[in-house]
C-alpha cells in the first residue's frame, strides 16, 4: 500500500479528521466513510500509548493510516507513537529553525535522524520484517509535519520550510490568534504569508476546517491535506438536532 508521505507528495488531495481519544468507533466510522487518513490529537487530548496503540491498530485494519499530533517538544511519545505504526507526526510550536531541526531528528531514523530504531514493537511487526527493510521504509514514508502558532512562527517561516526533511507545515489559527499582538501582523494576513513560503518552497500545507464548504476552499485555495475539527464539526451538528421545532 502506498504510504500517506508518498501519496501526499506525489500531488494527491487527502482529506482527515482531528479527533482526540477515547474514540475507537469514531476511528471505524472515518474509516467507512473513506477519508483517507485520521489525525489523533495527543497534544490537547488524552496520551496513553496504550489506548492510542488501539485506534492505530483499528485504523490498520481499515487500511487507514494515522497521524498524531504530540505534545510540544516530546521526543519520547515521538518514539512510542511511530513505534506502534503511526505514519505520520504532527509537532506543535515550530517557532525556529532550531525547533523543526529538533522535530526532524526526533522522528526519523539514523542517519537521517536519532531516532531510537527497534523492529521488535508493532511497526516492526514484532520483529518479523527484516532491520533494513524496516529502516528504509520508516526513513522514506514517515510523514514529519510541524505547526506554526505564533508570530515568531510566521517570521522564521522562510527558515523553518528549509529544514531537510520536514514536509510540511499546518498553521494553528487559535493559537496564533491568541499569541499575537497590536504590533504584530494581523492573523488572516500572516495565514496568507506562511501559505505563500510553503508554496514557493515546494512544502506541503495542511488546514485544518470545520465545514465541507471550507474543505473545499482550502483545497481550492493550495492545501495538500485538510483536516476537519471533528469536536466542532460534531457539535454543530449535535446543537442543530437538538433545535427542531416542537
């Protein structure tokens, strides 16, 4: 199968959701829905390995594959996420070349990286698949995104793109908002920044939406990957079956 990195890459237009756990059923209905990819949030969601070593494997079983968005600066879930068969990871507050450098290093195996290399956990398949096959595999196809949230973010942008290796970056637009100030670049024009350098370096750009209409905008207006907030998603959705007229 064709790994999320490479289909990326090779110009396809992939659709996620953001969901954070306990959510396994929700896991198999994104699946049967055919999105192409589930977006497990670790960062401002619960973080137990063992609970999210479940949703990724549920996700295999549907060919699904899964990114996780871990908490700032934790090398450690780094390893243990794309240990259990995590495709991808999605690292918050890149706010320096020197943050994307530490993002990549943490993620991906030597040389490229220092990552821990094992082929004994899930990813492995508990040791069954040869070392250098598993080494060349993780070191084409894992998918190293980071997040800019913050001014300092959007000026350094030019120099975090540049990093080798990272593919990509998705703006968090709440972060952001909350982080800049009178004298900083207005929010809706530092997006439109960050978008025009990850077009101009080549990188792959992923939105994160609400509706199907944004969807199709930021698919329309360059984003390689869109995810949707599936909380805010469903809850609209909730408060408008909860509003009929009686």
């Amino acid at each position: 199968m064709t790994s999320l990195r490479a289909r990326a890459l090779a110009g396809e237009k992939l659709l996620g959701a953001l969901l954070r756990m306990p959510s396994e059923e929700l896991v198999e209905m994104l699946a049967v829905a055919e999105f192409d990819f589930v977006l497990i949030d670790c960062e401002h969601g619960p973080a137990d390995i063992t609970a999210l070593r479940n949703h990724i494997a549920l996700a295999a079983v549907h060919g699904v594959p899964v990114i996780v968005r871990v908490g700032e600066n934790d090398r450690g879930q780094i390893l243990r996420v794309l240990d259990q068969g995590a495709e991808g990871i999605l690292a918050p507050h890149l706010d320096t070349v020197a943050d994307a450098a530490a993002l990549v290093d943490a993620s991906l195996y030597p040389p490229v990286g220092t990552r821990g290399f094992a082929t004994y956990s899930r990813a492995g398949r508990f040791g069954e698949v040869d070392p250098g096959d598993h080494l060349e595999w993780y070191l084409e196809n894992t998918l190293v995104l980071g997040m800019i949230e913050s001014p300092d973010g959007v000026r350094n942008v030019g120099d975090i793109v540049a990093t080798p290796r990272l593919d990509g970056i998705l703006v968090g637009p709440a972060d952001l908002a909350a982080s800049t100030g009178p004298d900083d670049q207005p929010v809706p024009e530092a997006i439109a920044a960050v978008h025009a350098e990850l077009a101009r370096a080549g990188s792959l750009r992923m939105d994160i939406v609400g509706t199907r209409a944004a969807a199709e905008a930021s698919f329309a207006g360059g984003a390689d990957l869109v995810i949707y907030n599936l909380a805010s998603s469903l809850m609209r959705h909730l408060r408008d079956l909860a509003s009929p007229e009686r």
